[in-house]
C-alpha cells in the first residue's frame, strides 16, 4: 500500500464516504419520480437496487444508479423490508426534518423557487438588487474617503 502525504497531512487513500447500501436514502434525479426521496431496500446487482419512498411518493421499485443520486441520510431498515416497516421507519426518523436541514435540500428549494418567479418578481429583483448595490456603493465611497483622508494628513 502506498501512502500518500500532501504537505503536512496523511491520507490513507479513501476518496468515498457515500456506499450504496440498505437504509441508504436516494434523490432520484431521473424520469418521473425526479426529485423525490427513497430508501435503498435491496440492492439487485452491481447496476440497480430496489428501492421504496412511501412517504414521499416513489412506488417500490427496481431502479438503476444512474437514476439515484446518494444522501448522507442512512435510514435503519432491514434488508428486503416491507413498505409499512419501511415507512414506519422513515416516520420515526423524521427523514423529511432531516432532509431539510441539509445543504442540498435547501440548495434545491431555492433553484425551485427561482425557476417559479413571474416576470414581475424578476423586475422586483432586479429593483431590490439594485436598490441594495446602490446603498453598499455610497456607504464604500464613504469609509474610503474617509480612509484615504486619515492617511494624507
């Protein structure tokens, strides 16, 4: 094993800390449950898993991992559960709290939101930023006066 050194830090070599794996929660991120989560509950072959989102509306299905984009979130569900169990457990971990919270999910509802804006919410935009550039740059032009002032006498 070759061990790498980068400055004054040691790694060891591990690139991955997502692993497919039953529990593991999924964004899927094609076809027509793009955009809801699951729950990873039996992994087929190297390519696809069988996966299940009662609570968020994705059918108990057998999907490929080109489709499914890893979580953090890692649910804990037997292998094979059934979706009451698998519900059950969501629930109890408060998967949609969780996923809230999460860079990601905010990241997302933001690019919605966006995406949703009327004509007119994108003139108000446009107005408030320049409205907020307008204030930034004369409260600048103050302190560097001032600034510049203090250092010529």
């Amino acid at each position: 094993m070759q061990t790498i050194v980068v400055g004054e830090t040691f790694s060891s070599g591990m690139v991955f800390n997502r692993f497919v794996e039953v529990g593991r929660v999924v964004l899927v991120n094609y076809g027509p449950d793009a955009g809801k989560l699951a729950v990873i509950v039996d992994i087929v072959d190297h390519a696809r898993a069988l996966v299940d989102g009662p609570t968020t509306g994705v059918t108990r299905q057998v999907l490929s991992f080109k489709r499914l984009s890893l979580t953090d979130i890692v649910v804990k569900v037997p292998r094979t559960a059934g979706t009451v169990s698998v519900k059950k457990a969501l629930e109890k971990q408060d998967l949609a709290g969780l996923w809230a919270k999460t860079a990601w999910a905010k990241k997302l509802a933001v690019r919605t939101a966006r995406q949703n804006l009327s004509d007119f919410d994108r003139f108000k935009l446009m107005v408030a930023r320049k409205q907020k550039r307008a204030i930034v740059g004369k409260q600048f032009a103050q302190l560097r006066k001032a600034a510049l002032k203090a250092n010529k006498l």
